[in-house]
C-alpha cells in the first residue's frame, strides 16, 4: 500500500516538473523557424546551388534580414538555462508565480556570478583548464561553465521551493519591508550564490560524468539508439516523455562537439548550430529525432488507413473523417495524440508491443542511413522540409527518408490490418456496443447521463451553464472541490486530484478528450491542440465558480 503510495507521489511530482518544461519547449518551434529560414537560405551551398547570388549573396538586403532571423533564432537555443529556471519557478510556485519567476532570474545570475568568480579565485581556472571543453564564455562572463537546462532546471527548484516557503514570511517592524514577497528575490540571490560555490567544485565532475554517460551510450550503438526510442515513446501515454527526452537533447548525454569555436552539448542543440553555422548535420545527434518522420509521416495515416478498412461498414462514413483529418495533422505537424490514445485505448500490447518496438527500430534505421535532419517540435512534413530538404542533401541526406517513410507506410498498414483483425480490437467503428462507440456525440452521452452530472455538480443543475464544455470537465474531474490544480500542456491537461476514484472517464470523453490516464492523484486528460483553448476555458471556470 505505502509503496503504490510512493509510486504515486513520485509520478505526480515528475508530472508536476514535467509540465513546468513545456514553457521554454514551446518556444523551439518559433526559434527553429526563425534559425531553419535565416540560416538556410544564407548558406553558401544553398545560394550557389539555385544561383540565388543576386538576391540572398553577402551585401544583399534579404542576407541582412535573414541573417537577424537567424540570430534571433539562436539566442534562444544559448540561453535555454536561464528559461528553464525562470519556467520551474513559475511553473511551481503556488502563489506570486511572478514574483518566484524573479526569484529565479535573479538565483541564475548570481549563481553563474559566483561560479565565474570562484573559479578563479579558489584557482580552479587552470585546473579546469587543462581538462578541456568545461570552459565557455557566456551570459557576459568569461572562463566559466555552461551548466545547461540541468543548472537552470537546479536553480529553478532551489528558488520556487524557498518561495513557497517564505513568500509570505513576516518580519519585525523595523526590516518589515524586506518580508513577503520582498524577501523571495533575496532569497534567490541568497540561493544563487550558494548554488553557485557548489557548481565551481561539482559542476566538473558532474559534466564529466554526464559526457561518460553520452559516451556509454553512443558505444551502445544501435542498441542504445532503439532503447532510447522504444522508452522514449513508451512514456507518452505518462506525459513523462519530457523528462525523459531532455538531457539528450541539451546536456552531454546527447553528445558534446565543438562548432564555431565553441563547445556545444546535447543533440538538439549540435544539430542547430551546425545549421546555423552552415555545417554538415551530424547524423549522431539528428538520430534522436530523424526517427520520427518515418513514423509520423508515413506510419500513423498508414495506420489510420488499416484502421479504416477494418471498421465494419456501415461505420466507415463516421470514422473517415476523424482518421483522415488526424492523420493529415500527423504527416504536416507530426501531433498524433489522437492516433496514439485511439491505439492505446484499442489495445495496450497494440502499442507497447508493437507500434513503441516500430518506433524503436526506426531509430535504428535512420542510424544505418546516417540521416542527419533534426526537429524542434515533432518529424512532420514541415520541419522535414526546413531542417532536411532546404538545408541541402550534401549536408542532411534527408532523401534517404524518403524510402523510409514509404516502407514504414507499408509496414505499419499490414503489420495493424493484421493485428486488428487477428485480435478483434475495438479500432474506430469496430465497437461492439453502439453506446460506447468512440464517434458518439457529446450531445448523446450529455443527454442519456445529464441527471448524473446535474447530481455531481452539487445543486448546480439550474445553471445554464452546467452541460458547458468546461463545466462538464470540471465534473468529470470529480467537482470543482476535487481539483487540486490543473493546468494546459501542449496537448493535454495535467490536473492533480484529491480523490481520483470518483473521475468519470466516459464523461471527460463525452467532452471530446482522446483519453484520461490516472496515476495516483496525477491526472491527464487528453485533447490534442485543441486543449489550448480548452484549458483556459475550464480555469475560468474554476475561477468563476470560486
């Protein structure tokens, strides 16, 4: 019992730090943008391969402009640590999050301060020095350490825990000014140069560390590469894939290179330099994210397709367009949470056992091909068109995906034909009971259980406003009084309960979620993008009814 407990918590406290990550995440897309365009159409290869050198040569005005898309671009990608800590604190604290986000500006500085400072006052300089590669210039300081999303994500943690604490402590008269909310900022500077005295010492043998790891890893080889895909998309039902995704793509464990006379670590972050500075991609830090294209673009509508043929009949007109509409999101956008939650729901080995272990090998494929395209949100068509095909073949070989994303489309509709079929799983259309049919409207579970959800409302059945969207969420998350917090991922919402027994799966379904995962007191309820817009909707919500 204490050890489901255990389990438990700790899930909701990953899922609680998970979620703070997808702040500064969700700014990759537009900073890859911005550096996919600028640094594409400003190198050398791409000008003299189309004879664009009247319009975007060297002096040219469209040079000039793109090369500031390309700079702005990357100022995010170098400063990735100082978003983490000030998305954590933000993130986590439980009140003034504006306040503990200062905190943690503030704890960041004055930890990279202290960790300059101490290095070569305590003459660690030149110890540090002859170990190569830990020195960097960056934020203004010079001879020091880049500590990554890993020293953000540290700093953040320290700071938001200090905030919650003391935010709202009290002083004597005569200092009463410095308490409350005065005293988090100093508490984060305070933090900081704690923080920072233990980074100049630790820090070394924690990045040698982390680099013996990537090490590891890359001597794995293709065993490594299908591990970290296989846990990696094994986790999405958990929303845990964040956590597990990050360090190979902004710390050592991804790989460390030295590109334009600086040293960059994780993959993410190689694969964007090189492109910046108009260099080959390596094909060791783009597999941990070319896998995905033959997956997105050509697996899941293949599976989408099976799943269509497989439908009985009369049932085929209804799931049409759900599976057409969601596969086209997949092969532009790469977000396929609806595909993914309608394997998922079908069957669990559907997706633990087979489509996870296809996702796996992709991984591997793409390392034999040596594809060199990287993403910064998902493998869609879109960014295999900005990362692969216009930075050049010479320099990704994204042509080499080509065959890939057409084997996968072949594979995945027979291997999911075959699969559905043998098994009898209940795909779109294939349900045995009309009443649980996925395609059911909202407005035919909302009529057959309404004096269900008026009773779990409490006494809030003559509100005109209690069959809403947001209202009917609220009550299949157990009532407002059970709702501990909640807030928008990317496609999901992430709600911490009280009592997670009295969720309503079928009535959060009724809404329109792809499906609820419950995890202890952790819950998720999932949407698709469309959850931008719901999630502010239901905290409204919970706001008005407060």
């Amino acid at each position: 019992m204490s050890k489901n407990k255990g389990g438990s918590t700790a899930f909701a406290a990953l899922q609680n730090v998970g979620k703070t990550f997808m702040l500064p995440i969700a700014l990759l897309p537009v900073a890859g943008l911005f550096l996919g365009i600028g640094a594409s159409f400003t190198g050398a290869s791409f000008i003299k391969m189309y004879h664009l050198e009247v319009i975007l040569g060297p002096g040219t005005f469209l040079n000039h402009l793109l090369t500031i898309f390309n700079d702005c671009g990357s100022v995010i990608f170098n400063n990735l640590g100082l978003l983490f800590a000030v998305s954590v604190a933000l993130g986590l604290a439980k009140s003034e999050k504006g306040v503990a986000a200062l905190s943690a500006l503030v704890g960041y500085f004055m930890m990279y301060a202290t960790m300059t400072s101490a290095i070569v006052n305590f003459g660690e300089l030149g110890r540090l020095k002859k170990i190569g590669g830990l020195l960097t210039d960056m934020l203004g300081f010079t001879n020091t350490m880049n500590t990554g999303v890993f020293g953000g994500i540290f700093i953040g943690l320290i700071c938001v825990w200090l905030h919650n604490k003391y935010y709202k402590i009290k002083f004597p008269d005569a200092i009463s000014f410095f308490g409350g909310t005065h005293f988090s900022p100093i508490a984060g500077a305070l933090a900081g140069i704690v923080g920072g005295f233990i980074m100049a010492f630790l820090w070394p043998y924690i990045a040698m560390g982390i680099a013996g790891l990537g090490t590891l890893i890359g001597k794995s080889g293709y065993f490594g590469t299908f591990f970290y895909a296989y846990v990696y998309r094994a986790l999405i039902p958990f929303g845990l894939h964040h956590v597990f995704y990050l360090p190979f793509r902004q710390t050592a464990v991804g790989g460390t290179a030295h590109i334009a006379g600086k040293s960059i670590v994780g993959a993410q972050n190689i694969v964007f330099a090189q492109l910046a500075s108009g260099q080959k991609i390596s094909w060791e830090a783009a597999r941990y994210f070319a896998f995905e294209f033959p997956v997105m673009i050509g697996g899941f509508p293949a599976a989408a397709l099976a799943m269509y043929h497989c439908a009985k009949k009369n049932k085929r007109k209804d799931v049409k367009g759900l599976l057409l509409s969601s596969s086209l999101t997949s092969i532009l956008t790469g977000i396929t949470e609806s595909l993914e939650f309608t394997i998922l729901f079908a069957s669990p080995f559907l997706f633990w056992g087979i489509h996870c272990v296809l996702f796996a090998f992709s991984a591997v494929f793409v390392s034999l091909l040596k594809i060199g395209v990287g993403f910064t949100f998902s493998g869609g068509l879109l960014d295999m068109i900005l990362y692969g095909v216009l930075p050049g073949q010479a320099r990704t070989n994204w042509i080499a995906l080509v065959p890939l994303i057409l084997f996968y489309f072949a594979l995945y509709y027979f291997v999911f034909r075959f699969a559905i079929l043998k098994f009898n799983l209940k795909t779109p259309g294939r349900e045995d009971d009309e009443e649980d049919a996925v395609l059911h409207t909202k407005q035919d579970y909302v009529n057959e259980k309404n004096s269900e959800a008026n009773n779990d409302s409490a006494n809030q059945g003559a509100d005109s406003d209690s069959n809403s969207i947001p209202a009917m969420i609220v009550n299949g998350l157990g009532g407002k009084a059970n709702v501990s917090t909640l807030e928008a991922c990317a496609t999901r919402l992430r709600v911490s309960v009280k009592n997670p027994d009295i969720i309503k799966k079928n009535l959060l379904k009724s809404t329109g979620a792809v499906g609820t995962v419950v995890h202890g007191t952790g819950v998720q309820v999932i949407y698709g993008t469309k959850v931008s817009t719901i999630g502010p909707e239901v905290e409204d919500y919970l706001g008005n009814e407060g």
